[in-house]
C-alpha cells in the first residue's frame, strides 16, 4: 500500500543551528520549516524567496538550505539543486556542509542519477566529524541505494549505531525512517522494522512530542495493515488521529484517514469509513495547492494517493445510494458526482504540472445543461463500471459488473483495431458499447438526449465513442459527442457562432525544427505517419505532410481567414498574429505530439516546437485575455498509443490557450479525409451556425457515408474536448 503524501525525503532533514532570529527567539528557518513540515510548501518558499532572492540577495547559507528543501519538497528539482548548491558551496564549517551535501544526495537520488547522489551522502559522512546525527542519515540513505540483498544487513549495522546520536527527536526520525526502509523489505525484516518503529514511538512519549508520536503510530499502523493485522492498524490509526490538529499536520492526517476508511469498510462499516473518506479529501482540498504533482521515484501523485482517495469516497457513496431512499440517494450521487469531478480537476492539474491553472476554470453545474443534453460518467472500479449519467432532471446510475482489468484490455485492444485500420473492429465496438451506452439507453430515450458529453476514465479515453456500435448504427449517428476533462472545467457557454476570423497555420514541409528533436521522438512521429501506408518511414522524410497544403488552401477559401504556411509559421510569426487578439479560432495542420507529460508534449512550427506551456506564455496578451479563442484545432495532432495520459493533452492545450475547446485526433488520419471533414466541420460552424459537437457530428456522418471512408480508422479519431456549444 503506497502511504504518505509527502514522503518526498529518503531521511529526515537534521538542522544546523539558527540564524536570523525573528522576534520571540523564532528563526526565518524555523518558522519556514514549520509551514513546510504542516504541507504548507508555498508559504514557506515565498517567505524565503523574500530573503534569498532579493537585489543583492541576503541569505546566509541555513537559509538557503531551508529554501533547496522547500523546492524539493515541492518537488522543483532544479531550483532545489541550485539553492543547495549555493548553500553548500557559502557554508563555512563542517556540520552545514555535511547537512547540505547530504540534502543535495537527496535531490540527485529523486533524479534517479545514483553516482551523483552516493557521491554527496559520502562527502556528508566524511564531513560531518562530530555530528552523528547527520552521518547516521547519510548511511541510511546509501542504504537505500544498495543492492536489495545487501540493504537488511545495512539496516541491522544502522540500528545499533543510533543511540549514539544525542538529540531526541532527530534519533526518533532516524528510527521511524529505518524503520520505513525495513517495512519495505517484507517479512525477512519485519522484527528490525516494528524495534524501530516502536523506538521512535517511545522516545516521542517521553519526551511529549505529540506529532512525532502520530508518525511513528502511523507507521506502524502501515507495518500491520501490510501483516494483515486489521483490527489493530485500525486501533494505533485511530490512536494517531487523536494526537493531531489539522492546522499542525494535515498532510499526515490525510494519510491516516485514508488508512481509517479502507479499514472500516473492510469491516463492513460502510457510514464511519464514508466519514473518514471524506475528512482525507476535505484535508487535501485545504492544501491542495501544496500538493507536490509528482513523488521523488516519477510517479505521480494523482496516480499513487490522491485517485484512491477520491475514487473510494465516491465508490462508498455509490455503494450507500443504492440502500436509500430517493432524497438521500439524490444527494449521495451528487457527492459521488462532486468527487468525480474532484478526480478529474487534481488529474489535469497533475498532468499539466500546475494547480493553480486548473483551479481557476470555469465551474458548470448539472442544472445548468442545456435541454437535450447529458454528461455521462463512466467509472472504472475495481470490480464494476459505474455508469453516471446527469441532465437538466438530475442524476441517475446504472452499473455493470465487469472486473477493471478486463474494461482495460477491451479498450486496448478497440483503440488499436481501429488505429491500424483493422478489419474486424466491430466486435469490441459492440461490446464497449454494451458496457457504456446500452445500460442507458431508456434514460437517453426518455430525455431525449442527443448531444452526449462523456468524462472518461483511465483506458477509456483512448477509445473513440463516436465509433461504438449498437448492432444497427455508430453512437455517432444517435448523439453529437464532446470529451469533457470534467464538467467544473468545460466552458459551455455558447456564442454567436456565425462571423469571427479564423487564424490558419499549416506546415507541409518541417524545416529547422527538425534539428531541434530528439532522433526518437521524430522516430515516434514518423512511425505513426507510417501507418496511414502513404509515408516514408525515415525519420525526417516521413515527417512531410503535402496534404495540409490542400486542406490549408481549402479553408483559406471557405472561411473568413489569415494563413501562415510552412516558412511563415515560425514561433514568432505565430507569436505575433496570435497575441493581436484577431481571431476566435485558431487552426494547425502540422504535427503535434501528446503523452504522458505535459511538459514532453509539443506542437511543431517551422523552426521550433510550441510545448504546451509555450502555448499559454504566448497567449497572455491583453488583446487575447479581451477576446479569448473559442476553437483550437490540430488537425495532424496523435496521442501516444496506449497511454491512457496522453488524450489530456489535448483538453491541457485548450487550457493553456485560454480556448473554450480544442478539436484534435486520437492518431495520425488520412490526409483527404481530414481535409474533407475539416471544410465541412468550419462550414457548418461558421455559416449555418452549427454548435462545434453537431459541426463534428454532422462532418463525421457525412465522412462514414463515404463507402471510401466508412471504416472508422478515418473519422472516428477526431475528438472535441471542452465547450461543447
């Protein structure tokens, strides 16, 4: 079970003695570390940034320290490093060296860059003579960089040389981070790991430390939860809350909340484990902006704590709905429905590596819909499919039981059929469409639904819905269809749709850009160029794309319209027509890559690539802020295969452009196809006033009419993300 929200450090931080006292005998140092260590991570680095990067900047080295800490924790590597290095390059004895070289090991080893981090902790045990505290930590850290045959050994030497180090508190920390390492290595040291972990519990009572109490409770609450000793996790979890406040430590009680809700429902105790759920969530919503996007080892912490939390709230109140009556039913979906939408909002702030962009989007609430339309959640649970579909009436459900794995698999293997243009897609089209429409087909019938917003999930996302099939006909003949990252971050509101000028940017032929990729990443792009059977699959040759120079010159004369081609689509070419504030759509027909990260995803120019972060910098202009795109469209844009991430790259895009939606394709599409649905598409959108989903809707049926491009390999991969109107 992965526990801790913030076990960003592989040992404790042992302090070097103060500076700057404030008022009342309080450091800058002490009182930053004090924010850090309660989740307050910005607060902490804004009071320090006050002070270390000011003209000139007055920070002696403990400051500076403290500051590399707070990026780290924060996850900011490369400023963590920066400022570390400084501290250790100014510190003037032994003891702070030895502290700052250690803390350094620490940054390179989140880098996964070993050499490095052995290095530093080895320079910290040579420096720091009469400072065992440190030295014991730098120790602990090797060990846990040596060979796992080795690391048990390590463990047993380090555990008898702690009692050397004379502060209390810093051997408790010492005891409960070896404690951790040896919980980690299973059975063979599970004796080492509790002797630890109880050490660090006692010394915490005597010497009335009431936070470092509940750490080592609640470690060794995880050591058995992991034995299978239930009942008394529960107890020594329960213990750990009582010695907490919120204000003094709401990153750990979310840890021990989680634990208290998994363990009660285990026990069947479904209202209090719903109530435990519910603080872990209320504890990261109130420090969310804190939240550090990514662990130290890559994962994300989307992915590894806040997705469970979230996920087993809603599934409990799913779960209660069902035995209740219908006021309290309402209500529990509801809740179920706001959790979900909790899920998808931290996601994309995880994706895109920026809490606050994603905070400040636009809410839409459920009564809000307009008529004829309908959000539909589908759920993947580990053991179900819950099916929540909302309209202007309210929420209703329907599940399917199906193990996770298998809705996984199924939409693997539909997303590849598809991509590759296989022939026999059609039994995977009928069989996710019984798992995710049929179910709800009375509802959809009874409220006359027939635009269809879906907020996927996981595997999900990489299926086109348009192409599910029903037995007769494709979704996309019953409902116009938009993807939704999540409700309370789609725009709606619908405009004017006829009129307003549109920017065309279209690159047929790459041009220094080229240069500027990574010999696999071009590889990657030209690999699916490949797979339409009309490209080169040289890694520079195949990256032409001589369709966008037609489906360019054909929106050049169907729409009211500026055009950049090739050489004129540079970054700053781009740059400058854009931040006019001209144009209410923006249209690229050129490559454009999106993955696991936002930061590795890119859309190319001539001459360099637009990152998605790029993308936001460009358009922060007032003029753009005034008059903020209502479309942007990459119409050559592909999603790595099989990442369940990438597709949010698209809805990120949008974001980062201020655009109310984005319409982009799951894979590289064929060339005359794209440039027929794209004509169509601004047709309907711009002169007969279409909404974007019946535009698409309409584009998309008129394509699969074509005998020529009936299989969905040719229209189904064109998706609307966000505002749907």
């Amino acid at each position: 079970m992965t526990r801790g929200l913030f076990r960003l450090f592989p040992i404790l931080l042992i302090c070097a003695g103060p500076v700057a006292a404030a008022p009342g005998g309080v450091t800058l140092a002490d009182t930053a570390g004090k924010y850090r260590r309660e989740g307050n991570v910005r607060l902490a680095i804004e009071l320090l940034e006050k002070v270390c990067t000011g003209t000139p900047p007055a920070c002696p080295p403990r400051l500076l320290g403290e500051l590399g800490v707070a990026y780290y924790q924060a996850h900011r590597l490369d400023p963590a490093q920066h400022a570390l290095e400084r501290a250790y390059a100014a510190a003037d004895n032994q003891s702070e060296r030895a502290l700052f070289a250690n803390d350094l090991g620490n940054v390179f080893a989140s880098r996964s860059r070993s050499d490095e981090a052995v290095r530093y902790y080895t320079l910290a045990i040579a420096e720091a003579a009469g400072v065992p505290a440190v030295a014991v930590s730098a120790r602990l850290n090797l060990a846990r960089l040596a060979p796992v045959d080795q690391r048990l050994a390590d463990l047993t030497s380090l555990f008898g040389d702690i009692p050397t180090v004379a502060d209390a508190r810093d051997s408790a920390r010492l005891y409960l981070n070896l404690g951790d390492q040896a919980r980690s290595l299973g059975v063979p040291a599970g004796k080492l790991a509790y002797e630890s972990l109880d050490r660090a519990r006692l010394i915490a009572l005597q010497i009335n430390d009431r936070r470092l109490r509940a750490e080592a409770l609640n470690a060794l609450a995880q050591l058995y939860e992991d034995r299978g000793r239930r009942a008394d996790a529960l107890r020594l979890t329960e213990e750990a809350i009582t010695q907490l406040s919120s204000a003094e430590a709401t990153e750990l009680l979310i840890d021990l909340e989680w634990r208290r809700g998994r363990l009660l429902r285990e026990q069947g105790r479904n209202q209090p484990a719903v109530e435990a759920y519910q603080s872990a969530v209320n504890h990261i919503e109130a420090i969310r902006l804190d939240i550090p996007i990514e662990y130290v080892d890559g994962r994300s912490s989307f992915r590894a704590t806040l997705e469970p939390i979230y996920l087993g709230l809603a599934d409990l109140l799913l779960e209660q709905a069902t035995a209740t009556g219908l006021v309290e039913r309402v209500q529990l979906y509801a809740r179920a429905r706001d959790a979900l939408e909790l899920i998808k909002q931290t996601e994309l702030q995880d994706y895109l590596g920026d809490r606050c962009l994603v905070a400040n989007a636009r809410p839409l609430q459920g009564s809000s819909l307009p008529p004829g339309t309908a959000v539909l959640y589908p759920v993947i649970l580990p053991t179900r499919l819950e099916l929540l579909l909302e309209t202007r009436e309210g929420i209703e459900t329907r599940q399917v039981q199906i193990d996770a794995a298998e809705v996984r698999t199924k939409s693997l293997e539909f997303a590849r059929s598809v991509r590759e243009a296989q022939p026999d897609y059609m039994a995977r089209a009928r069989e996710l469409y019984d798992l995710l429409l049929k179910p709800l087909e009375p509802i959809l019938a009874q409220r006359k639904i027939d635009v269809l917003v879906v907020v996927p999930d996981g595997a999900l996302r990489l299926i086109p819905i348009a192409a599910l099939h029903d037995g007769k006909q494709f979704a996309i003949a019953k409902f116009a269809i938009a993807i939704a990252p999540g409700l309370t971050i789609t725009a709606a509101v619908g405009r004017d749709k006829k009129g307003g000028k549109v920017l065309l940017a279209g690159l047929s032929e790459p041009g220094p850009v080229l240069d500027k990729l990574p010999m696999h990443t071009l590889e990657q792009l030209a690999q699916g160029e490949a797979t339409r059977g009309t490209r080169s699959v040289d890694p520079k040759e195949g990256l032409a794309l001589p369709g966008v120079t037609e489906e360019i010159a054909a929106l050049k004369s169907t729409t009211f319209s500026d055009r950049l081609l090739n050489s004129e689509f540079t970054v700053a070419h781009f740059r400058k027509q854009v931040t006019s504030g001209n144009y209410r759509m923006v249209h690229i027909a050129s490559h454009a890559m999106f993955s696991q990260r936002a930061e590795t995803s890119f859309i190319m120019a001539y001459d360099d690539v637009l990152t998605i972060d790029e993308l936001q910098n460009l358009l922060r202009s007032e003029q753009v802020q005034s008059n903020p795109i209502e479309l942007l469209s990459l119409s050559a844009c592909q999603t790595a295969e099989g990442d369940d991430r990438a597709p949010l790259g698209i809805a990120g895009a949008a974001l980062r452009a201020h655009a109310e939606s984005a319409l982009g394709s799951l894979w590289p599409v064929d060339d005359e196809a794209t440039k027929t649905l794209m004509v169509r598409f601004y047709g309907l959108l711009t002169k007969q006033g279409f909404t974007k989903a019946q535009a698409l809707r309409r584009a998309q049926v008129d394509l699969l009419e074509n005998p020529a491009y009936r299989h969905p390999f040719y229209w189904a991969p064109f998706i609307l993300v966000g505002g749907w109107q």
